[in-house]
C-alpha cells in the first residue's frame, strides 16, 4: 500500500484526542481488495494514518461472547433497538487488551464501552461481567461464552474534515467454536466513523459507486459459518461476497 506510506502520519494520544468517537455514525462497505487499495492514492491529501513504532498496520484479535441461547446475535438480526455486543480486542502487535460492549445509541449510532483487560483472560467474560451489567443495566445477560473469533490487519486514517476516521481491513478471518473457519482474503472491510454527517471516505466511495453494506463482523461472520442460524440481515452481503 504505497499511498499509505505517502500520508503524515498520527500518533495514538492525537488520533484519541481529536477523534475518539466512542458515540458515532458507522458506515461498512465490502470491497474487493483490489478496488479497496485502488481508492487510497484518492484520499484527500490533509488524511493522516495512524503510525506506532513505525507501523501503519496492526494485526487485531476479537474474542466475541454470547449466551447459549446466542441472544446477542440474534437480537442483531432481528435488528433490535436494545440490541449489544461483548467481546475482548487484542491489539496483537503490543499484546493490549481490552474488554468492550458495543450498544446502539441514538438514531442508530455506536456506543462503545471500553474496559483495560488482562490479556491472559481474553477468551473469558467473567472478569468482565460486572462491567458488562453497569452497561446493559436492566438487560439481564446469562452466562456467556466464547462463540466466535476474528482476525484481522487494520490501517486506520485521520480526516481533519469533520474530525472523522476511517478503517481498512484486510485478510479478514474467522474462527468459529466447532473449529470452523472461514477466510476472504479477497476482500476488505472499510468502516467510516463520524459523529454524525458522511466523512471525505463516504463520498470518495460513494463517487466510486460503492455504497454503505450491512456486515457485522461478529453476526455476518458467525451466519456464513452457521447456515442454520437467521441471515436476513446480511443475505444479500453473504451471497454477493462470501463463498458458500
């Protein structure tokens, strides 16, 4: 990726303090790789990439949890307003970890909850499970389990236009509880992240012909795994991008 390595870069303490975004607008578009990477020497020349020791892409982690019954999941499919997330994100490369509950704010936003986690419990909730309470409140959650894994490399960028990010991820994989796996290194994931109006990588994509998809990384992923489960939601993405 050449025209990353031409952007200024950012480093983590800016990235938080101009645009932590943790209540925002996400928008998800499913790319060939190959017309994902032929969009980058198009961003706007003021974009930033994040830079950490030197690196601009970092290999990430995600340990979902759901309940037997897998009422996480399916609540995202029947897309209820209540509907949450639970999982812990490590950041592979400096080996943090964190424990997070992502829930619907208003108007459809992401609210993400955040708590530092010790990486030697990232494939349990129980550490957590106060914390997953004082967030979800009066939403009693049962016991949870590990239920899905995801791999991932991510590239994020820096927009000072309406302090925006966004996020490109490659050699998406996923790992499911039977040992399932499912890899799609022929496309890529990129996620825009705004407070509220469309970002410089909306409209550049949107110019290009490509528009908004639902995928969740967790729902999507865990659906082409499980045939049996609903997919309402994401039918249209798994048929057009996943193989069978």
């Amino acid at each position: 990726m050449n025209a990353v390595a031409c952007l200024d870069a950012i480093d983590l303490p800016e990235l938080i303090a101009k645009a932590a975004l943790q209540t925002r607008i996400d928008r998800k578009y499913v790319l060939r790789i190959e017309d994902a990477l032929a969009l980058l020497p198009r961003l706007d020349p003021a974009t930033r990439v994040l830079e950490i020791g030197g690196t601009r892409t970092f290999r990430y982690t995600s340990v979902y949890f759901d309940t037997p019954d897998l009422v996480s999941f399916r609540l995202t499919a029947q897309r209820r307003r209540r509907r949450f997330k639970i999982r812990t994100r490590t950041y592979v490369d400096s080996a943090e970890c964190w424990f997070e509950v992502k829930t619907e704010g208003c108007r459809g936003g992401t609210v993400k909850s955040r708590l530092p986690y010790d990486l030697a419990d990232r494939d349990t909730a129980e550490p957590g499970r106060w914390f997953v309470e004082s967030v979800l409140g009066d939403r009693a959650v049962g016991r949870l389990a590990p239920t899905l894994v995801t791999h991932y490399r991510r590239t994020t960028f820096y927009q000072p236009q309406g302090d925006s990010r966004a996020t490109l991820d490659t050699d998406l994989a996923w790992i499911g509880t039977d040992g399932a796996e499912l890899h799609v290194p022929h496309l890529a994931v990129i996620e825009t992240k705004t407070g509220a109006a469309a970002s410089p990588v909306d409209r550049l994509l949107w110019a290009h012909g490509h528009r908004p998809a639902r995928i969740s990384k967790y729902a999507t992923g865990l659906a082409a795994l499980r045939p049996d489960l609903p997919a309402a939601p994401w039918r249209r993405t798994l048929r057009r991008h996943f193989p069978a």
